[in-house]
C-alpha cells in the first residue's frame, strides 16, 4: 500500500511541509503532524495498492485537526 497524507488550513493553504509519513510495516502507517501555529488544519490521505498503476490516488480518509498551543 502507499499512503500520502497533505495538510490543508480551513483558508485551503498549502502545509505539506509540516507532515509527514512512516511506514513501520507492511500494512502499519505512522503520519505526523506538527502545525506551526494554532488553527484549523484538514488532514488527507489518501493511498493504493502497490504496483496500481492508476495515475490518481483515490482519497481515503479526511480529518479536521483544531490545534491549539
């Protein structure tokens, strides 16, 4: 499986930078987020099967982070 996850603010700005992903084992995700300031963020991931050629990774899952300090 491949997992990407993006990172949203509710005004739909771009934080990727401030997400990431680890795969612990073949079907074991760890995603870390560490917005850099208090907010709202929408969370995705979205993932396939390996060796799926499709050129889309079908969404997965959505979440609403509400960070505070």
């Amino acid at each position: 499986m491949q997992i990407t996850a993006t990172l949203d603010t509710s005004d739909k700005v771009n934080m990727d930078a401030y997400v990431a992903t680890f795969r612990d084992s073949e079907d074991h995700y760890k995603i870390l987020v560490r917005p850099p300031f208090p907010g709202v963020y929408i969370l995705k991931l979205a993932g396939k099967r390996e060796g799926n050629k499709a050129p889309r990774t079908p969404g997965l899952v959505k979440y609403i982070l509400k960070c505070r300090t």
